[in-house]
C-alpha cells in the first residue's frame, strides 16, 4: 500500500476506534447509566434524605428515555426503607435540562410500580425533605413534570399499628415542586384499598403542601353513595388542624361514621363550614335527607363532637316529613346504646315519622324528651308533654298533660295522663304498641249520654251515668270495654229503671261490631213489659245484633243471635243462630231464620233447624196466645232425643225423614205425619227401615201403618199408641190408656234375640210372626203364634252352634208358651247331641221376663271358645225365674279335658270370668262326672271322678262336694310325682270355693344305699311319698309313710331332697365326685323325663304318658320304664308298662267302671301274677 494511502486510513481508522469505544462503553459496559445515577446522586443526594437507583436506561436518549428497574429508598441516617420500586418508567425531557441539572420532564409514565410510605417509631411520617444546609436552612430539589401517569400501582401506606394498601392506583396530573414546596394538580384518580372503606371511584383536585401545611381546592370525591366537592387547608404538624366547607350532595352515613369509630345510617345532603381542632369537629350546617331512618326536610344545626358526643346547640327548621322544630339537644355516640335529649317547640309533630310503624299523631306543643338508643330494641324515650289541640291517630283532644315512655313496641302512658275532650275529662294510663294494638284504662261521669249520640258503638242512647273503660286492640279502629251503671238508661227502644252495662266492642269509632252484656231491670222492649233481660247486644250504624240473647216466659226460653231491624213495621228479625227450648225439646238452625213480628204474634217466613244430623224445615204461624200452625219438613231427624222426650228408659233410634202439620195449641196439638225412618236401631241394634203413616190426636197415635222392612224380612204394625205429645208434659208422657196394636212378620234372621238373651250370639231361620200387642207400652200383653224352621242358634263362647233348630210359641196376653223346641248339636266328628225343650215365658215388661223352661241335652258336646276346654254331656235342665232366670237340674260329665294352665291368684279361672256379669243367669246345677274328667297343664296330668253342686248366684259362685283323684301326676320343680289313686278335693264349705286337699304322691329320689363291711357302696332309687293336706289356696306338704325298701324321710327332708334328687345316709362312704356325677345324671335325665311326659300325653292321643329314668339299682337307659294308658270305651280303661329293653317290669291291666261307686280292675304284674279287684265307693 501506498503511503499516502496509509497516511490517509490513520485519522479515520483512529476516529472510528474512538466512536467504538464510546458506543461499547456506554451502552454495553453500563457506563451511561453510571454516569447518570451519579449525576443524579450528585443531584439529590445532598438535598434530600433519598437514594435512586436506575438499573437500566433506553430510549433515544435525547428526547425520551425508557427506565427499567427504578429503585428508591429513603435513608436520614436514622430510619430506612425502600420507597419506590418501579419495573418501568418512560420520561419525556429535554437532554439539556438535565445536563445543566433542571429536572424539567414532559410527561412521567410510571407501571405497575410499588411505593411506599412509612412512619417513624416516633409516629412521624418519613416523608423526603430537603436537608437542612449548614446555615440552618434546607435547599430542595427542583422539579417539574407537565404529566404524571401513574398506572396499576401499588402504594403501601407503613403506619406503627396497621398497613394500609391501595392497588390499582390509577392517576393523572401534574407535579412541580419548588424547594420545600409541592404542588400537584389531579384530574383523576381511582383506586381500591385494603380497607373497602376508602376505595376511591373518581377523584379529583389541586393541592400544595409546604412547611406542613396542605392547601387544597375543588377537591372532589365520589364514593359509592358518598359524593362531595371541599376546599379547605390542614395542618399536618403537631396537633392536626382543618378548616374546610363542604357542599356535599350525598353523604354515606354509615361509610363515614365508621371511619370516625362509631355507626350511623342514613344518607344526607349537606352544606356550610367545618373546623377541627384540638380533637373537636365543630361546624354550622344546613342537612336535609335522612338520619337513621329520620327525614330532614330542611335543618339549620350548629355543633361540636367530640369523644363521641354531639352536642347540638341550635335546631331550627323542618324535620321528620313536616314538623317545625326549635330547640337544643345532644346526642352521646358513644354510650351503649346511645343516649340523647332534646328541649323543643313542635309543630306537626308525627310520631309515625320517628319511631316507624307506630302511630300517626298531630301534636303541637312543648316536650321535654330524653332516652336511649337510636335503632332496634335499645330504643326508649321518655317524653314529658304540654300540648294544644293534637291528633292522635284519629283521637282528638283539647289538650292534654302528662308523661308518657316511648319504644321500638310501644308507648307506655303514665298514670292520670289527662286529655279534655268538650266537658268532660278522661283521666287515662296504659300502653299502645306499634304493631298498632292499644291498651288503656280510663274513667269519666256523664251528666247527659245523649251528647254522645252518633259518636260510640251506640247510635240512639240517653240518660245518666259512670263509665270505667278500657281500650284495646288496633288503635286506628279500637276495642273498648268497660262498665256502664245507670238509674235512667234508654238503649234504642229498650228502657230500663235500673241498668247494668258491661260492653266490649272490636270496633269504636266506625264499622262497630261489638258486643254489650245487658242486664235490665223493670222495664219494657219494643212495648212488651219485663222484669230482666239478658243480652248481648251487638250494634252498627244501622242494625242492633245479638250474639247472645236469653228471654224468658211461661211457655218457652231461648236463645239466639241475629239482628233485629227495628225500625219497620213489622219488625223483621232476621236470626244466625238459634237454639230453642220448648218444654225440653232442643233445635239448632243451620241457615238463616226470617220472622216478621206483628201485634199478634210471630210470622215465621223461613225457619230451618236441625240436630246433630238431618234437619227440620217450618213455616208458619205461633202467636202470643199459645196457638199454633205450622208445617214442618224433616230430612234424616235424629230420633234419639224425640225418643227420650216420651221416655228416657227407651234406646230407640233412627233418622226420621217426612212432612208433620201442627195445628191447635201446645197444650193439645194436633198433629199429621208421613213419612220414614231409616236405619231403625234397638239397643243399637238394627232393625231395619221404617215407613210410617201416622196422626197424634187426644194423647193418642193413629197408626194407619208402620212397615219395617230389613234385608232379611218384614214387619207390619197397624193400630193405637197412647202418649201425651203436649208440648208442656215434662214428665212421664205414658197416660195408662192401653194400646192396640196388630202385628206381622216375617224374617230370617233373629238376632234382635240377643237384644233379650245376652246367651244368644246370633239366631237364624224361618220365622213367621202374627200377634195382636196390647196392654200398655210399659207392660204389653201379646196375642198370636211365633214359629222357628230349619234355625240355627249360636250360644256365646260355645265353639258348636245348634243345627236344625224348631221352635214353636204361641202367646196369649202376658204368656209365651213355647209348644216344643228341638236342635240338634255336632262336634264336627261321629258325635251327634240332641236338645229339646218346653214351657212357658212370661212378660212382665219389655225388660223383665219371667221364665219356666225346662231342656234337656243328650250328648251335647260342648267345646268352650276362649280356652282349650271341651267335653260331653247328658243334662236335664229348668229355666225359672225372674230376669235374670235360674238355671237348676241334673248334668253328667260323660267326658271332659282341661287343657288350660291354672290362672295367677289375681287372673281368675278362664271359664267362670266369661261366665260374670249383672245379667248373667243364675246357676244352681248338679254335676256328677264318674270318669274321664281329665286336668292336662303344665302343673298336673289327672283323671277325676266326684260328684258337685255348682251354684251361681249375682256372679258369685259356690260349690259343695268332692273329686276323686282316679290316676295322674304331678310337676313341680321337674320332678314327676305320681299320684295315688284314692285322692280327693273335697269342696265342704259352700260359703269358700276353697276345697280341702287329701292327696298322696311320689317321686324317685336317687341316693347311696348302706354298704357291708368291705363291699363298694351302691347307689340305689329311693321313693318319696308326700302327703298333701290343707286347702287349695293354703296347701301343706308333708311327708307320708315310705313304701318298703325306702327310707322314712322327715318332712324337713322334702324340699332339699326334691330339689336335689339325692340321698345320702350318714353311714355311706360315697366319694364326692362320685355323688356330684350321679345327681348330675339324675337331674339331666328327671328333667327330660318331665318334658317328654308332658310332649307324650298331649300328642299321642293317649290319656297316661309316663317315663320312669330311674328304675333299677343304676342309672341304665333301657332299664328307664314307659307307661302308657288309654279308654277304649268310655267306662274301659288299659295301660300297660314296660322297661326300654323289654327284659323286665312288663305289666298290663284294665279298668272297667260299673257305675261312678263301681269299679272293676284286672292286672298281670311282672312276676307273671293275675289280680282281680272290686272296688265299690258309696257317698254318704
């Protein structure tokens, strides 16, 4: 290369090395922002207690730079912390403002910074400040920012006690600050905080602040329901000072006095001046809006407040929706619940418009008010008025003085509150509630009632009086009650000499309905005399209601509730509610009742009354003079209390349906009927649908025809019935005049039977009737034929009923004479019983008959249907008597079992407690059983044999003679006691059902037998023979002469033994264990033996089931004995035992009963030996 070219490469090569390194150093070794945060340093540093620190600088750099990574910390040497974080910061500049060190900015945007602001421990906020220079005075910094855009910032606000944030801070403005003073215009900001009490939807204003002291203008808020425009200055230093006007057109109550530490509502408009100072907010305002839950219509107040008490020096304008007000008051915020006074001049005053839902009032006056509470249940007033002319509610007064306590429920009224009204004065005390019920007590005199014609419940009233009150109920309509006493009381067109009124009404003062308890002495209504009248009167404008009434004359009382109006001729008595007595006969009217009265008497247009069902329909005619003429409609007329009119004894019923005409007068009416009864009942018994066409003339019933028609039959009646229907008879109605009456029928059921025979569950057949009734209805006479075909008759608590049952009655006058009377009895297997009878029945009455039967019953078997209890017999039986009637005669127990266990001493015996009752016949029945009375229970398995009396008499039973104990056994404790034949119960005092006891019976009892010198002991059965003596209720046991080969035991000996089933003698030498395994084996095997006894006799069929485990000298299964027995006929009894193995005890017999006293027995024992035996027993 040439060197000219050389020379000339030198410069630029050297100029571009240069401009390389200055860009390298700059922007890629950071030395512009070194340069750039020392210049800044230089700045400030000395100036302020403030570090920056800038991380990262683009831009242009000569028109806008871009600053990432901003940090600022304040640091005075003594406190510390991190004041800003800026992730990024774009200014707008010029560069040579900032090389000659003004800090003139365009715009600043700052995003998603972080700030903060701290407090000294010593409670002073750590703003930056210039420092002070050496010669006490500070220099601050200078600068400028035409607009600050702050976006999505964060502003943390350090205080000693809390942290307060506000997020999403987004402003707009200017900023200049010049030395120690800062001077910042906003046009908007909003932001949310921490605490939802300071979120801030739109703000915006200009402020200073220098030297401590904050100045600003137009400062406009608007927060939820808050919105205000203030100006006004603060001072920041030392105690905190504010001068500010407000012209706020809403302030949120409850956000704001929140802040202040205490809770108001409302909403308020509010304009005028506000100082603080020294802890005091005092002001002179002008408010209008509403104060928890108060309206302020337009209220010029001047105030302090301070520690939460407002004092209000001055109250002058329009509150509460129209009252003018002029007064002092105060209110303490603090307390709890709040207290308050007030001392004021009112007009208008409604007491609606304070506490709501109460009253509305119009009270003019002064009041001196003091109390508790702003809101809730806390809420108490204590009012002292002098008022003018007032309203309360729809209350007028004169004037009125006293003392009264106002709530949230109510008003109480202090005792002799005095209210004028015209002449008179009403001293009154009580309470009224704002749930619009009232509750006052008053009293007053009137010289002249007429005065309040037209103004109380009562529209025409006169005369004196004194009147105690009380009001009640809903005030704007209330109820009063009260009593009225008067010497001259004139009640529309009732008079009375002497008058006592008590009256409650629902209603006062329009729409009355009330009620007034009359009682009236010596005076007339409606121009008829009386001497009382009891009422209860309920009036309105036009009409007089009764809603009880009693009146009272010769022929009749009653009671009702209507209206009369009484006003027109004639009078038109218009009737609710009804019940009339007439000589004991009650009705009831279900609809309205329209009478017209007249001079003569009553007129009745429409009248319709029932009973408890159906009803009964008139119109018609009943006068002063006691005539009458009537018709009357019945439909479904219970004729029960009809029935009980003629005859309180008679249980007829029935619903009568049909058309009665009353003529003549109630002492001798005149009366026509047509018509029906349906479900004609006797005793509750149906018999059927009556259809009747009848006339009551003379204290006589014409029966044209009477037709009774049931689903099974027919009966016909035609004739005369006498019976006095006078209307004022209270008495017996039966006149003695006999009746006269034709009779048929024809059915094929006959349970009304049962209706006379409580024995007769339910009859069936063919029967047909025709009889004349005559005599009187107390004691009738019957004249006809009554015949039974193809009948069959159920007996109470017999399972078997009587088949093909023939009964054939004739009946002249008072007798009933039964022909014959045949059935025939079945127990479902071969066994046929036959029952025929005859005789005669007597009708004293139609409730007492007197009997002279006489049945008799061939083997009837009778099986009972409450208790497992049945048996066979032959009876030849008399009915005589009076109801009820005696049964006597002959019964023999051909067969008979009892399976029923023995009752507890309170239970009864099974059989007899079906058998009780007032109507039960009497019995009076010899009962003789020669064999097959067999007793199977869980107490004893025995065949009886004897002979009784068995009597009942009015329920109480007796019985004399005595059973035999033919064979059996016994159970108790699982042991089986055989019983000897030869037993007996023998029942000797007919005073007591309480027999006496001979009784032996046996047990086998294991135990070791004595052994010889040198031979083991053996362990042999040992027969326990008792005797049992005393009576059934008192039984005594003892110990009976031992068999041969058994030990005589004592009768101390019996219970130990029975219970352990062992004996040991004192000689014997059996081990423990050896005695221990053998009761063991006795025991299991003597319980099993007792269960399969009993399973034994009751299933097999058999009469004798026995099991014998111990028989032999050793406990041995197949040495255990079996014992069965059993009728082959009924008068032949053979048995037979046997051991299991069949090697020994074989043994068979017989029993063949002659007679009762006669027995016939044969047997071949074990040792292959015959015996015959006569045995012949004779009672004497």
């Amino acid at each position: 290369m040439k060197l000219r070219t050389k020379l000339l490469l030198i410069p630029f090569g050297t100029i571009f090395v240069i401009l390389l390194g200055l860009y390298l150093a700059l922007f890629q070794f950071d030395l512009l922002e070194y340069l750039v945060n020392r210049k800044i340093r230089d700045l400030i540093g000395s100036n302020l207690p403030l570090k920056v620190r800038i991380g990262h600088i683009g831009g242009d750099y000569l028109s806008y730079l871009n600053l990432t990574d901003v940090y600022a910390e304040y640091d005075n040497g003594k406190d510390r912390y991190v004041l800003a974080t800026i992730p990024r910061l774009s200014a707008q500049y010029s560069i040579s403002n900032l090389w000659h060190g003004k800090l003139i900015f365009k715009s600043i945007e700052i995003d998603s910074a972080q700030l903060s602001l701290a407090e000294s421990p010593e409670g002073k906020w750590l703003i930056p400040e210039p420092k002070e220079s050496r010669g006490g005075s500070s220099e601050g910094i200078d600068l400028e920012i035409d607009r600050v855009l702050f976006k999505n910032i964060t502003f943390n606000l350090y205080s000693i006690s809390d942290t307060l944030v506000f997020s999403r801070l987004l402003l707009d403005g200017q900023l200049k600050i010049a030395g120690e003073t800062y001077a910042a215009q906003i046009d908007t900001v909003t932001f949310e905080s921490s605490d939802n009490r300071l979120n801030l939807q739109s703000g915006r204003g200009k402020f200073t602040f220098s030297n401590g002291n904050l100045v600003y203008q137009d400062v406009a808020i608007f927060v939820d329901s808050t919105n205000f425009i203030s100006s006004g200055q603060v001072q920041l230093k030392d105690n905190i000072e504010a001068k500010a006007t407000i012209d706020a057109a809403r302030l949120n109550l409850p956000q704001l006095s929140s802040l202040l530490g205490t809770r108001l509502s409302g909403n308020l408009a509010v304009s005028g001046d506000l100082n603080y100072g020294s802890k005091l907010l005092s002001g002179n305002l002008r408010v209008a809006g509403t104060f928890e839950n108060r309206e302020f219509d337009s209220l010029h107040v001047r105030f302090r407040y301070a520690d939460n008490i407002l004092n209000l020096d001055s109250l002058d304008g329009t509150i509460l929706a129209g009252c003018r007000i002029e007064g002092h008051g105060g209110i303490d915020l603090g307390a709890k619940p709040e207290t308050y006074n007030l001392l004021a001049e009112i007009r208008n005053f409604n007491l609606n418009n304070v506490v709501s839902e109460t009253f509305k009032t119009n009270l003019n006056g002064d009041i001196s008010l003091s109390g508790q509470g702003l809101t809730g249940s806390t809420l108490s007033l204590n009012i002292s008025a002098d008022l003018d002319e007032s309203w309360f509610d729809e209350y007028h007064a004169h004037k009125a003085t006293g003392a009264m306590i106002v709530t949230t429920g109510g008003i109480d009224i202090l005792d002799k509150f005095a209210v004028e009204y015209g002449q008179n004065t009403f001293l009154i005390s009580g309470s009224l509630d704002y749930n619009g019920r009232v509750d006052l007590n008053g009293s007053t005199h009137f010289d002249d009632l007429a005065a309040f014609n037209g103004q109380t419940f009562i529209e025409k009233m006169g005369g004196r009086g004194d009147l105690e009150f009380k009001v009640s109920g809903e005030l704007k309509n209330p109820d009063i009650s009260g009593n009225l006493r008067s010497d001259s009381l004139w009640i529309y067109e009732i008079y009375s000499s002497q008058a006592i009124m008590d009256f409650q009404l629902t209603h006062f003062l329009y729409d009355r309905n009330g009620s007034v308890n009359v009682h009236l002495f010596d005076g007339e209504a409606y121009k008829l005399p009386f001497d009382t009248i009891l009422a209860d009167l309920k009036v309105d404008s036009i009409d007089v209601r009764f809603d009880t009434s009693y009146f009272h004359n010769s022929i009749s009382s009653a009671s009702a509730r209507g209206m009369l109006e009484y006003a027109s001729y004639p009078q038109r008595l218009s009737i609710d509610s009804l019940t009339l007595d007439i000589v004991g006969l009650s009705l009831n009217n279900d609809s309205l009742i329209i009478i017209s009265i007249d001079s003569s008497g009553y007129n009745i247009k429409r009248a319709r009354l029932k009973r408890s069902d159906g009803y009964l329909a008139g119109e018609g005619r009943v006068n002063y003079d006691e005539s009458l003429k009537l018709k009357i409609d019945l439909d479904r007329i219970n004729i029960v209390p009809l029935v009980k009119l003629l005859d309180t004894a008679i249980v007829i019923g029935g619903r009568m349906s049909g058309e009665f005409l009353l003529n003549g007068n109630f002492e001798s009416p005149l009366i026509d009927f047509a018509g029906r009864i349906d479900t004609l009942t006797y005793d509750d018994f149906n018999l059927g649908d009556l259809t009747a066409d009848l006339n009551y003339a003379n204290k006589a019933v014409n029966v044209d025809s009477i037709i009774v028609d049931s689903h099974t039959g027919r009966y016909v009646a035609r004739g005369i019935f006498p019976i006095d229907l006078s209307f004022r008879v209270g008495g017996n109605r039966f006149t003695g005049v006999e009746q006269n009456i034709d009779f048929t029928a024809q059915d094929t059921r006959l349970d009304a039977v049962g209706l006379f025979l409580e024995e007769v569950e339910k009859l069936d057949g063919d029967v047909t009737a025709d009889f004349k009734l005559t005599g009187t209805p107390q004691n009738p006479k019957v004249n006809g034929r009554i015949n039974l075909r193809k009948g069959r008759l159920k007996i109470a608590d017999l399972v078997n009923p009587l088949e093909n049952v023939m009964i054939s009655m004739s009946m002249n006058n008072q007798t009933v004479t039964v022909d014959s009377m045949a059935a025939t009895c079945s127990d479902g297997k071969k066994l046929v019983g036959a029952v025929s009878g005859s005789g005669q029945i007597i009708i004293n009455s139609i409730n007492q008959f007197d009997y002279n039967l006489a049945i008799k019953l061939t083997d009837f078997p009778g099986k009972y249907e409450l208790g497992d209890i049945e048996g066979v017999i032959n009876a030849n039986l008399k009915v005589r008597g009076l109801t009820p009637p005696t049964v006597s005669g002959d019964v023999t127990v051909l067969s008979a079992t009892y399976r029923e266990n023995f009752a507890r001493e309170s239970d009864g015996w099974i059989i007899l407690t079906s058998l009780e009752g007032a109507q039960s016949w009497d019995l009076n029945l010899d009962v003789e059983i020669p064999n097959k009375l067999w007793i199977k229970n869980d107490d004893i398995d025995a065949e009886f044999s004897g002979r009784l009396n068995f009597i009942r008499e009015k329920g109480n039973y007796r019985y004399i003679g005595s059973l035999e104990i033919l064979r059996g056994k016994g159970y108790l404790a699982d042991r089986i006691f055989q019983i000897e034949s030869g037993g007996s119960i023998n029942y000797e005092n007919i005073e007591s059902p309480n027999p006496t006891l001979d009784i032996y019976a046996s047990t086998k009892v294991r135990g070791a037998a004595p052994s010889t010198q040198g031979s083991p002991t053996e362990t042999s059965n040992y027969e326990l023979r008792v005797h049992i003596t005393g009576t059934l209720e008192e039984p005594t046991i003892e110990a009976a002469p031992a068999p041969e080969g058994s030990p005589q035991f004592t009768t101390e000996e019996i219970i130990p033994l029975i219970f352990t089933n062992y004996y040991n003698e004192k000689s014997n030498a059996v081990g423990t264990s050896e005695r221990f395994s053998d009761r063991l084996t006795s025991g299991i095997s003597g319980y099993l033996s007792t269960q399969m006894t009993q399973i034994g006799s009751r299933t097999l069929g058999v009469e004798t089931f026995e099991i014998d485990p111990v028989y032999g000298n050793k406990f041995d299964p197949l040495g255990t004995r079996l014992t069965v027995g059993f009728y082959t006929h009924p008068n032949l009894y053979i048995y037979g035992r046997s051991a299991l193995s069949g090697e020994s005890g074989r043994e068979v017999g017989f029993e063949y009963r002659i007679k009762r006293f006669l027995l016939l027995e044969g047997s071949r024992d074990d040792a292959n030996l015959y015996h015959l035996l006569l045995n012949l027993y004779w009672d004497y």
